[in-house]
C-alpha cells in the first residue's frame, strides 16, 4: 500500500502544484465535452446568465485561484 502511495507521489513529482494542476485539466476536458454535449452547441444561453448565476461562476474561478496558489505555496 505504501509503495503505490510513493508510486503516485512519482508520478506528481511530489508536487501537490502538478497534482491540482491535472485535476483541473480533467474537470475542464469532462465540463467541456458535457456543455458541448447536453447544449447542443447553443452557447447563446451562456451569455445570458443571471446575476447570481454569473457570480457562481466567478466564485468557483476564485477559489480554484486561491487553492492554486495555496498548492504554489506549499511545494516551494
């Protein structure tokens, strides 16, 4: 158990940076692939959001920001 942990660890470099890095990479590749689906390729009612649907959006991009840069912080 121990030895795929470090297995693991390798593979981010030990960096928690890289890891949250690839999360994020996934979670953008799999949120993409779901508007583009489930939309049908109508991007229009992504313009029109509501005001509390927008800051939604604006907190999420905030707080990936500040894990971001807490991971940054912490492989120094």
């Amino acid at each position: 158990m121990i030895s795929i942990w470090n297995e693991m660890k390798a593979w981010f470099r030990d960096s928690l940076t890289i890891l949250w890095a690839r999360i994020q990479y996934v979670i953008g590749i799999v949120g993409a692939g779901l508007i583009a689906v489930f939309s049908d390729y109508d991007f229009t009612q992504l313009s029109t959001m509501d005001v509390q649907s927008a800051f939604k959006v604006l907190a999420f991009a905030a707080l990936a920001g500040v894990i971001t840069e807490a991971c940054r912080r912490r492989t120094l």
